[in-house]
C-alpha cells in the first residue's frame, strides 16, 4: 500500500462519468458544484460511455475540463476506469452526474488518508425527492433511491463498503485490483454492485480499511420515475440478487453479514413500525415487509439460478415479480 503522507492527501483528481445529454442540466451542475470546493481538484476528468457527441460538447463548452471517451464496453464501470487510466494523483475521488457536492465535499472525504491503513472512503447521500417524497417510503430503505438510509452512523466510521457516486480511493491500489469490475455491474435495468465488489477486493488487497464520512455530503436527485411502489419493489429484487451474485464471486460465506444485520434490523423497525396506529407508520411497515421479501425473492432465485448452473440442468423458467401494475395501484390508493 502507499504511504502517501498528509501533505499528499490534498493531491486528487475527480473522475465522473455520463452517457447521454438528456442528463445535460443535472452534468452542468454536478461541474459546477466541483468548481466551487474548498479543496481543488488537480484535475476534473469526464469519461464519456460511447456518445461522441456528447463528449464533443463537454469538451468545448468546458475548456478546464479533461474529457475521456469510452468506445468500449458500454456501463458505468468501464467509463469510470477509462478516465481514471488518465489520473496522474495519487488519490482519486468519484461523483455521479446527477449529483451537487457540497463545497467541503472533496475536502472532508480525503481527510481519512492520513491514515495510511485507509485504502477508500465514502460519503453521504442526501436525497433529493423532485416531487417530494411518498408518506409510505421509509427511511431504512432511501439506498434503493441513492440517498442515506436510517441506521448508517453519523460519525466517521470504519465500513465494509462505499457507494460510487461518492467514493475516494487511494489512486495505486484502485489500478493494483484492476478498477471497477467490467463484467459486474449497473447496465441497462440490471443492478449489480459493483462498487461493493471493488471495496471488498481493495481490502483484501493489501489488508486495508473503507471509511464512512457523513461530513462529506452530495445532493442526489430521485426523479418522479423513481418515486413508484413498482420501481421500489424491483430496486429491492435486483439487490437481493446482485448481492447472490456479489457472494459468489467471493470464497467466504461472511462476505454479506452486513446484509444479514442490515436485514434483521429492519424487520424490528417493521415490526415497530406496524404498531403505531398512524396511517403513514403503517404504510411504511407494510414498505419495509415487502422490500425485504423482494430482495429475498431476488437472492434467492440468484442462489437457485447458480446451482442449477452447476448441476448441468436447464434454465429456470421466469419468474414474474408482483404485477407493475398492482403495485402502482396500491401506490396510487396509498
């Protein structure tokens, strides 16, 4: 691992990454948040999945910016790990480009460097409901939306993992692992977590620690599309088998306790929840039990998926989650 000292701590780059300019106001002003921090960025580089055009505009419209196009696998993970080919700073710090950094973001998330066992950290998400968020939406569950969820520490904090759109990493141990996984990852509708997968494979690297810092803020909008019943049952299936799919690519069965934890304190707060005669209360445990049992459902069948696999049987058949259109029912009558 580096032993990059305090004084080296500053040294960063910013790498976001963006693929199409129906996101252009939410990209300007994620740039514009990274020319307002206390601490300057070396560099800002932008990495581009396969739109020439919309690289071709960054770099005009943008003359301090350094643009990275990438022409080959398409996702986010790729286009994160062509800008970062290009990163000259020993340390390096990702945003998303729906997404404001608060002006002591960059300054606040590379503070844990100064520890030299710190190999990454993360920041908090405060999300940003664009027409407000539903009365049945708990709190436990704001990661299915990108946002800090009820029971993350509010102290920094030593983690098992990070997310990406608010990550810092140290810049020689992100290319010693290889960068984000390619084949594992967000594409299309599909949810893998890639960002879980890097900061386990960093730790183990080199024996090293993710830190949790709730100082370093980002504003993450959710949009209307993401405010249904239907995209929050689906969000909570496909993380229960991405998480299947995660555990597998692992050779410990403890690589998911956080999930374990995670999931048995939820089911208390449900429980709690479900007690209190409040409209709002009982709709938000009725959220929680049905949130659990698809990412249940979602592991589960990942599980079942694999074995089937392994035993030289046929595919599973297809398996239908509640109806889209009942679940948006349900949401229009809450």
């Amino acid at each position: 691992m580096s032993d990059t000292t305090a004084t080296s701590a500053v040294d960063v780059t910013v790498v976001m990454a963006c693929y199409t300019e129906d996101r252009w106001t939410s990209i300007t002003a994620a740039l514009e948040s990274l020319r307002r921090q206390r601490l300057a960025p070396r560099h800002v580089i932008v990495g581009v999945d396969n739109n020439r055009a919309l690289a071709t505009r960054l770099a005009t419209e943008f003359d301090w910016l350094v643009v990275a196009l990438n022409d080959g696998d398409h996702g986010a993970s790729a286009t994160r790990n062509r800008a970062a080919d290009l990163v000259t700073t020993p340390f390096l710090a990702f945003l998303d480009d729906d997404e404001i950094a608060e002006p002591d973001w960059l300054d606040e998330l590379t503070r844990p460097f100064v520890d030299a066992g710190v190999v990454g950290t993360g920041g908090r998400y405060r999300d940003v409901w664009l027409i407000g968020k539903p009365d049945w939406f708990p709190g436990e569950f704001a990661w299915v939306v990108g946002g800090a969820y009820v029971g993350m520490s509010t102290v920094t904090s030593e983690v098992r993992n990070v997310w990406s759109g608010n990550m810092a990493v140290r810049t020689d141990v992100f290319r010693a692992v290889g960068g984000f996984p390619t084949d594992f990852g967000k594409r299309g509708d599909a949810s893998q977590p890639e960002d879980t997968e890097l900061c386990i494979r960093m730790a183990q690297t080199c024996a090293g620690r993710w830190m949790y810092v709730p100082s370093a803020v980002i504003d993450h909008e959710v949009p209307e599309a993401r405010s249904s019943l239907s995209f929050f049952a689906r969000r909570c299936y496909t993380e229960g088998a991405g998480k299947a799919l995660m555990r597998s690519r692992f050779d410990t069965a403890d690589i998911i306790d956080t999930e374990r934890s995670y999931a048995v304190r939820t089911t208390w707060a449900a429980m709690r929840r479900m007690t209190v005669c409040r409209r709002a209360s009982l709709l938000q445990g009725m959220a929680m039990f049905l949130g659990l049992a698809c990412a249940a459902v979602g592991f589960g069948r990942e599980v079942t998926r694999s074995l089937v696999r392994r035993s030289g049987r046929g595919p599973l058949a297809p398996v239908e989650l509640p109806s889209v259109a009942a679940l948006d029912a349900a949401d229009g009558a809450a």
